[in-house]
C-alpha cells in the first residue's frame, strides 16, 4: 500500500467530526446503570427536606438541658417522633419528644439528647448530659439545596449517581439512545467454537472479542452476521446492516483479490473518510459514512488489529454519540526494557503496568504479533511508540492508554 497512512491522532478525529450526539430517551433508573446523563439535573427541593434528627433520642430545648451532667433534668414526654410519622404537636419548656434517627424535629425543638444519655421513667425522660442548640440535628438542604446541580450532561450514571437521582425525585434519567451496531464478519476460512475445524479453517473469535467491547462502551449490537469473501454476498450484507447507527466489518478491507469490503462499500455510495492508518497493529482500517447516515468502520481482521482498532477509533464515536467525553485516560509510564519497532508506523504495544520508584513501569504483555490475541489477555493498556522510531529504550517515557477505567490502579502491588 503505497498510500498516504492517517495518523492515528487524525484518523480519530476524522471520526469524532462525524458523529453526532443520538436523540435523548427517558430510561427508569433501574435501567440507567452505565448510560450517560443528557442534560444537567437540579434539585427542585433541599435535601434532606425537613430538619430532622441525627440520631435516636429526645427532641428537646437545649436549655431545659443546662448542667444536665451535674444534677439530672426531668422533662415529660408528650409525644413520639418516628421516621415518617413526625410528632402532632410542638414542644414546649419542660417538655421532650422522643425521636429517632430521621424523623421530623418537632416544633418549638433545637437540639436532641441522644438515647445513652437519658433514662425513661414511664412518661418522664431523664436527661444526663447537657446539649446546645443545634446538637443531633441534620438541617433541611445539607446534602443538596433546592436549585443545586447535582449532576452536570455527560456524567456516566454508575451506583453514586442514580442513588443521587432517586434522592432528588427523578424516577427517570434523560439520556441520549444507545447506538446500534450490525457486526458483519468476512472470511471463508472462519468457524465458530465448538464446530470442528476442517483444513485451514479458524475460529472465528472476532465475533466474540469485538461485539463485547461495543457493550462495554454503552453500544447496542443488534445483529452479529457471517459472510464468506464473495463480492455479492458482501454487498447483500452490507446494504442490510446500513439501516444501522454504526456498522462494523471485520476482516475483507485490506488489498488483496479476496477483499470485498471496499468495492462492496463504494456500490452501495458510502463515502470513505480514510482507509489506511500509520498505526501497528491495525495499517488496514477503512472509516466511511453510508447515505443513511450510519458509521461504517472496516477493522482488520487479524483479532489484535480488530480489538486494538475498535478501542481507538469506534469505542470514542460510542461515547460521542451517548454525549460522553471521548477521550480515552492516558498516563505515562516508563518501558522496562529495550522494545524494537518497525520504523514509519506508530505502534500500539499491548502492556501491563505496575507501580515502580519513579511512576508507572510498562511491561508488553508478551509477542506483539496482530494474530496474537493471547497479547490481550492481562492487558492493561495501549503504549504508543512513536512513529519516527525504530526503538524505545528501556527507561524511556512512552504514552499509555488505559484499557479499562483504574486499571493501573488496581494493579499496585
Ligand atoms: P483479513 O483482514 O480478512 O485479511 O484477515 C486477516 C487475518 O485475520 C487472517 O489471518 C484471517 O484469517 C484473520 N481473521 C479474519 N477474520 C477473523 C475473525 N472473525 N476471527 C479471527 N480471525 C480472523
Ligand atoms: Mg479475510
């Protein structure tokens, strides 16, 4: 391929510039667990929303409490607070109200004696320890004032944030539709797992990496398809998967007689944005955009290329298109050793990370080779070699994109 190859930085761009934020849904909150906030979400009441108690005890006047310690306080009980029952009546000097943790503070109360240091005498209560206004109570708005932002458009709902939401009253979460995927994967030689495998036939193991790391980024695969490298059958294929947001086809979009992909594409109008990316693994990969609108992404088929081009260029169009923040986390690590590249391509290195002396240590997950899907296995992220190189010196710093949110963090010793 004599071509010009896209940077990776370019190719990436390239694709955020064509895609577009998806149409917000209301999803119950049940169903929210991962999905990506819409819009901005403010309170429309303080939360808590009444003064309420702190602890199980008495509401009382604090200076019906004055040297409690020293010489004990008699007070008479005239009602009962509890967690959503609150008391009928107010309280009044000499008088104490028993309340438990969250009930209402009764009126007329500013502070509450807790249980441990009272005594109940049938409807009188002693009380042993002096308290001062405002003693075990949690005020109306101390979590959340009625017109805070509690959560800002993009925030990714995980436990805290849909807790959050129940708190402030929302049933619902207004969030932009997950994008649907078609999965169309090429190859005569391909058999899945379990079947036997005949001569120069493989597993085809792409259908079960790559559809798995569109779930992880919040996608919907609606359809997962076979195709042998048959021009017309592609086509026929494609055309299906076009009514989709995105498409992804595996494998079929290099040079040779037996790639389909691209004049399959071309048929069917789809506009190629760039085919052909200055990145190891993974120099094949075609990006287009049908008539219909939808995303067309042609991944190599060797499995690494497939899941390392997949993670760097349709997994940031995922979280465009839910409102999400694309940008992948990246840190910078030192290499543990000496590691040989091939110069004019920049390199994605499958690495493990650990905590060293001096900051993050990288470590390749073993071969680099693009058909050897073990290099994933255990890795926590993409080290990025830079193109105008043909070795990373041990010690030097190398950009890594983490794999998965914290994993570096879950990897200290
Ligand atoms: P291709 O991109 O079609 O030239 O395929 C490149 C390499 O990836 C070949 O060795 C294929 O056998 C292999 N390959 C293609 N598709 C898959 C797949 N779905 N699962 C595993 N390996 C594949
Ligand atoms: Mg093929």
């Amino acid at each position: 391929m004599a071509r010009e190859l896209t940077t990776i930085e370019d190719a990436r761009m390239m694709v955020l510039a064509r895609t577009s934020v998806l149409e917000p849904e209301p999803v119950p909150l049940r169903e929210a667990l991962g999905r990506i906030l819409a819009a901005e979400v403010a309170a429309a009441d303080d939360v808590p929303g009444f003064d309420n108690s702190a602890m199980d005890g008495y509401a009382v006047l604090a200076a019906d409490t004055r040297d409690a310690a020293a010489e004990q306080r008699r007070l008479s009980i005239v009602d009962e607070s509890r967690a959503g029952h609150p008391a009928a009546v107010g309280l009044d000097a000499g008088e104490a109200i028993a309340i438990s943790t969250g009930a209402m503070l009764p009126a007329g109360a500013d502070a509450v004696v807790r249980v441990e240091d009272t005594a109940r005498e049938a409807d009188e209560v002693v009380i042993r320890a002096e308290v001062t206004a405002g003693d075990a109570i949690r005020r109306a708005g101390e979590d959340v004032r009625a017109g805070d932002v509690v959560l800002r458009a993009g925030a990714e709902l995980g436990a805290a944030e849909l807790g959050a939401l129940a708190a402030v009253g929302h049933g619902e979460a207004r969030c932009a539709r997950r994008p649907r995927l078609t999965f169309v994967l090429t190859g005569d030689e391909l058999v899945e797992p379990g079947q036997p495998l005949g001569p120069g036939q493989i597993r085809n193991s792409n259908a079960y990496s790559v559809p798995p790391l569109a779930q992880e980024a919040g996608g919907e695969v609606t359809a997962v398809t076979m195709v042998g490298d048959e021009r017309a059958a592609t086509r026929a294929a494609l055309e299906g998967a076009l009514g989709d947001d995105v498409v992804i086809v595996s494998g079929g979009v290099s040079v040779g007689e037996h790639d389909h992909v691209r004049p399959a594409l071309e048929s069917l109008a789809v506009e190629q944005v760039f085919w052909g990316v200055s990145l190891r693994p993974g120099k094949p990969t075609y990006f287009g955009v049908a008539p219909s609108g939808a995303l067309v992404f042609g991944l190599p088929g060797n499995p690494v290329s497939a899941m390392v081009t997949f993670l760097l260029f349709v997994r940031p169009a995922l979280l465009a298109m839910q409102g999400s923040d694309p940008s992948t986390a990246r840190i910078i690590a030192r290499l543990e050793a000496d590691y040989e590249k091939v110069r004019g391509r920049a390199e994605a290195i499958r690495v493990c990370l650990r905590a060293g002396d001096g900051g993050w240590v990288a470590t390749p997950t073993g071969p680099q080779g693009s058909h050897v899907l073990t290099s994933m296995l255990a890795a926590d992220g993409l080290a990025f070699a830079p193109t105008e190189i043909d070795v990373v010196r041990a010690g030097e710093s190398i950009e890594v994109e983490l794999l998965r949110p914290g994993s570096p963090v879950a990897s200290i010793p």
